[in-house]
C-alpha cells in the first residue's frame, strides 16, 4: 500500500507564492503581515490539510506550546475552576496545560519554579494566589522570557500581567446589605495570613461594619485557613460568643460550609437563628443544605481571560483585567428571627 505523503511547509509556501518564513509567521501568528497575504496562506493551508509540526514550531520558538499553572492554593474547589476555564480556551488550540503544585513555605520555591520554566520552556503561565502576590516570581517570569499572567482580588500589575476581582467592595457591599436587613452582630470568618484574598475579604467586612456606625469586637473575627474543618473551628469559636452572632461572614465557601455544620451540631436553624454568608461561589454553596448565600467569584471568566491574554488571542480594545464579584442570594440569609 502506498503511503501518503503529508504536505509540507515548503509545498504551501509554493502554492501560496510566499516564501518558507512567511508560511512560519502566519503560522506563528506574527503581526508583521498584511491581511492579503496572511488569507492567502491560511486558504492554502486549509486547502491543502497542512498540520504544523509542533516539535518544529517550538523549536523555531524555543517555546513549547504548553501554558503553566503554578499555584499553591489549599482550595481545591478553586484550582479546579482555573482549570476548566483554562481548557475551554485551549481546548481548540495547539495548547496544552500543564499544572505545577509548589510550596509556597518552602525556602527552594523560587528555585523550583525556575527549573520548572527551564525544562518545560511554557508558551506562558498562570499565576494563582497567594503566590501571584510574588513580585519575585513575575520578575523571574520576565527574566527567563516567559509569558506571565497573575490572578488576584485585586490589581497589583499591568492589564497584560493581570486578571483581578474586586473582592474587597463586592463584600462591603454584601454586608451592607445584611445590615440593612437587621444585623448588626456579624461574626467574621478571615482567611489565612498571607492571601491577598483574605485581606481584602476582611477589608470589605471591616468597611462596611465601620460605614454603618458599628463596632467590632475581636471576639467576632475568628481565623481560618479556606478549609471545611477551619470554618467549622472558627464557627464554633464565635458561637461559643454570648450574645450570638445573628449572622457569620465566611471568606470562602469551605469555611461557611464548616459554619452551617457548627450550627447545625448546636441545633441553630439556619438562617431563622443564623444567617450565613460565604464567597466564591464553587459548587458546594448549591449543594449545602439550605443553599448557600455567596459572593460569585468570577473564577473562570478570569481564567478564559488569563488563557487569551497568554496565547495572544485577547481582545486589545478590551484588557480584561478586573473582574466583578457579585452577590447570589439564595436561602442562608434572612432578616434577624426571620
């Protein structure tokens, strides 16, 4: 049986009436050609079946058409969001992802994220929190040549390097309107020391606390981690408060999913005893009993936003780079007795 012969490059760019580079550059998506000449080729391309070689490609680049994901987040929940909004971008593309745990503790994390960009040479990579917050690392990034793109609840670098949410005031305005409902003993559940994440989060209850005239107590902020089991701790911790608390603010998900399961050991009725209040909005908010009221991290819109900003296909009227957290009401918040 006669073995087909794949088309090459050099049978394009003959047919195309270009030379070999300028085949590389369409390919390559360079800006330095004109749209007639870019149609002519892709038609040629299209007409005649020709699959780049990747190996090639990367070579000439001295890139591989892998996109990074380097996070050290004790969210899985979130982790896997970046994912799948990452893949519906690169699913009909000539990249792959490729993700990379690190320890963020560790005093060789900088190390070991620059052996990981030197082997793997990544197209470009994606930076979650915390270790986003690393001006080191976006520097390392720069230094090496690599692409780079940082998430964040809030801008901490230029549109082309960030995809950021405005946490901060999407909660503020969340307690306010708890507020106006009645509340006025809202225990908090702070994230972990370190995330940005956290601070804005408890920048946003403070505020909001502070513009409607009420003090906080110390009592009424209780630490966790972005865990089930920290949210249930720290539940505990502030129902163990006399008064209670007629509402809890959770700086995620996990940890108002810890909250409700305090109450419920302890028999409270949420929210007729207890309003609940998380942020992210993962899947667990839906699926809890009562269903969770949440701020709706824009998680995977962030992540598509990430993924074009690196492979260059991002819109440039539009940069991308905040994101707007909004509140879903659903049934762990009512009114005080209510």
């Amino acid at each position: 049986m006669e073995k087909s012969v794949q088309p090459t490059i050099n049978d394009v760019a003959r047919l195309a009436g270009v030379s070999k580079k300028t085949v590389s550059r369409v390919i390559n998506r360079s800006p330095l050609l004109n749209d007639d000449t870019r149609r002519r080729v892709e038609e040629v391309i299209a007409d005649m079946g020709y699959v780049p070689n990747p190996q090639a490609r990367a070579l000439a680049l001295r890139r591989n058409f892998l996109i990074g994901l380097i996070h050290d987040n004790p969210n899985a929940q979130m982790v896997l969001r970046v994912q799948q909004g990452l893949l519906e971008v690169l699913r009909d593309t000539e990249f792959e992802l490729i993700v990379h745990p690190v320890d963020r503790g560790a005093p060789e994390m900088h190390d070991d994220i620059r052996l990981f960009l030197e082997r793997q040479r990544p197209y470009g990579v994606m930076l979650l929190p915390p270790i986003s917050e690393n001006d080191e690392l976006a520097l390392l990034c720069a230094s090496i040549g690599c692409r780079y793109v940082r998430m964040g609840s809030a801008a901490f670098d230029g549109p082309d390097h960030m995809v950021a949410s405005n946490d901060r005031e999407a909660v503020r305005g969340a307690l306010a309107q708890l507020i106006g409902m009645g509340h006025r003993r809202i225990g908090l559940i702070a994230g972990p020391h370190g995330f940005r994440s956290a601070h804005e989060r408890r920048s946003g209850y403070e505020e909001a606390m502070a513009a409607a005239g009420i003090d906080v107590s110390r009592n009424w902020i209780a630490q966790g981690d972005y865990t089930f089991e920290s949210g249930m701790r720290a539940g505990e911790r502030l129902l163990d408060l006399s008064p209670l608390p007629t509402a809890i603010f959770a700086s995620n998900d996990e940890m108002a999913a810890g909250a409700l399961h305090a109450a419920r050991q302890r028999g409270l009725d949420v929210p007729a005893d207890l309003s609940i209040l998380g942020f992210d909005d993962t899947s667990i908010a839906s699926h809890l009993w009562p269903p969770l009221t949440t701020i709706r991290w824009p998680i995977a819109p962030m992540a598509r936003a990430a993924a074009l900003k690196l492979i260059g296909s991002a819109d440039k009227d539009d940069d991308g780079a905040l994101f707007v957290s909004t509140l879903i009401r659903r049934a762990s918040v009512a009114a005080p007795g209510g």
